[in-house]
C-alpha cells in the first residue's frame, strides 16, 4: 500500500481486521518498526480524535511525530496555479509540498471539503497533489469525499459489539444547524458496502448521496422503518449533494433526531456516531448516554485503525 485514500487502498478486510485485534492486545508491540521513521501530521481544518489519535498510533510504533496547523502554525496557502500571488497567501501549496515532504518519511493530510466547487471538491484535489508532489507515502486524516480512517474504526467497532454474524446497520441522516460534508457518510457507506451486512440509509428526500458511495445500500426515505430491527443505528448529518443545492441545508427538520421512541424499534441498537455531536439534534441526551451508545469505544478505536495504517504504510516502503 503506497497511499491510503478509501476502503479501496486496505486491501482483504478480513486480513485488515485481524490487524486491527493483533494491534489493540499489544499496541506497544510494534514500537521498532517506525524506529527513526517521522510522521507529519497537517492539518487544513480543526481536529481532536483525529489528531490525538493518529499523533499517538505513530508514537506506538517508534515514529517521530510533528503537527502542523496550517491556518495557525503556517503561512497563508495558495492553492490555484496561475494565481498571481498579491493578496494575503505568502507561499503556494506546489512549493510547499516538496519541501515538507522533504523533512518526514509519511504524510497525513486533513482537508475538507470548501462547499465552493462540486468538481473541485470531489476532485480530492489538495489531497491528490500531496500523493502527486511530496514523494512520500500520504494517507487521508479526512478529505473532501471521505474519512477511511474513522470509516476503518467504525468497522472495528461493529465487529467488536455484533451480536450476529449479519448485523443489519443503518445510516441516519439527522439535523444540524450547519451544512456539513458528505465525507463521513460516503466514507461509511463506502465501507458497509464492502461488508455482507444489511446496509440501509435512511435521510429526507433531497439528501441522496453521490450514487458512487451509496453504491447497493438500501435507500428508505422512512427513519422509523428504517430503525425497524436495526443492530446498529449511525446518526450523521450532512449537507445536500445533488445540483443546484450542493453544500446546502435543506432542512433542521427536528423529527429526524434520534431519540429513544425511534431506538426502541430496533434490535436493542448501539448507538454510534463520529463526534464531534450536536445534542438534542442529532441525538438526544438520553440515547447517547445510555448503556447502548457505543460512541466512547467507537473514538478510541481510532487510534487503532490509525495505527493498522501506519503499520502497512512503513512495512510496504521502507
């Protein structure tokens, strides 16, 4: 594996999960192999598990770790070639790339999607030029389309808490005061889709997802029959995709919350979601503290498929 951008990049996910197990019995076992190697970390967007989590996968295996914020710790990116550079950006990203990749042996990048270009956006363009110019193996710490790292983590989680071999697991859109990406739940999409199990989305109409993540998954446009049986519930929201309305809040619609009244039509569900969370709009105070919400566990895993990551990244180049 030379970079790690999607579900696509892991290879047998089977393979993949006995890594993930081998890794959280002995995650100090491992501390040799990223003896003198440093990990970059940069960040064009805010983080807490992502940065915590990642930082401490590459100290477990041995590894130099630097962060860098770049809308505090740097100078102002330009991104557009053929920009003539007059305003408030000092250095373009063409000539900042190489150079950090000239310091470090594995990169990660975070960058959202700006909500400014569809095609832009879905481009994966500043994650692509990282992969294209910085010589250095690069993984996703989320990007414009999808965030495998919590999208590996999720899949750890289910596998830990299932009660049956083919769990029925729904994705639930749910009310947000803010228009957010689709990088969570295209990502998680993309990795159910993966799987065998029962994989339904459920989300008001106007919601639908780019059709390449959505993929097999059963679409129902009815939350509560959705909910109907469901092992695992994973409350996201994101903002419309579909023309003209890309980047858009349709709705705040309350009644998608999760609340308990929907839980209890499922198979006694575990609640999950990527945190940060919106109380009392996306899910309510009860469900979220109660004995089924695995959201806490589902966090910690992140170090692990973080450090399952970086464990193929430094055996495959170095």
């Amino acid at each position: 594996m030379r970079n790690f951008t999607s579900v696509y990049d892991i290879g047998d996910l089977k393979v993949a999960l006995q890594k993930a197990f081998e890794i959280k019995k002995n995650r100090f076992g491992f501390s040799d192999l990223g003896k003198n190697k440093t990990l970059l970390l940069i960040f064009f967007n805010s983080s807490l598990r992502t940065r915590l989590s990642t930082q401490k996968a590459g100290m477990n295996l041995g590894m130099n770790t630097m962060v860098l914020d770049v809308n505090q710790g740097a100078w102002k990116l330009e991104t557009e070639r053929g920009a003539i550079m007059d305003g408030d950006k000092t250095e373009h990203l063409l000539e900042a790339i190489p150079v950090m990749g000239s310091y470090c042996d594995i990169i990660g990048v975070r960058s959202f999607a700006r909500f400014e270009n569809k095609e832009e956006d879905y481009s994966e363009k500043v994650l692509n030029e990282f992969i294209q110019y910085s010589g250095r193996p690069v993984f996703s710490m989320e990007a414009a389309t999808r965030h495998p790292l919590q999208s590996y983590a999720d899949l750890i989680t289910i596998e830990e808490y299932k009660k049956t071999e083919r769990p029925k697991v729904v994705l639930s859109w749910a009310p947000h005061p803010k228009a957010l990406p689709q990088a969570v739940p295209n990502s998680f999409a993309e990795w159910m889709n993966t799987t065998d199990y029962e994989f339904v989305i459920t989300h008001p109409a106007g919601y639908e997802l780019d059709a390449q993540f959505a993929g097999k998954a059963k679409v129902e446009y009815d939350q509560k029959k959705a909910f109907e049986g469901a092992d695992f519930i994973y409350a996201k929201n994101w903002a419309a995709f579909a023309d003209p309305n890309y980047g858009k809040v349709l709705n705040k619609d309350r009644s998608w919350t999760v609340d308990s009244e929907k839980m209890a039509l499922t198979n006694n569900a575990y609640f999950m979601h990527c945190l940060p969370v919106r109380r009392n709009m996306i899910v309510t105070d009860e469900v979220i503290e109660s004995p089924q919400s695995i959201v806490i566990p589902e966090a910690a895993n992140r170090e692990i498929s973080a450090q399952a990551v970086l464990m193929r990244l430094l055996e495959d180049n170095f």
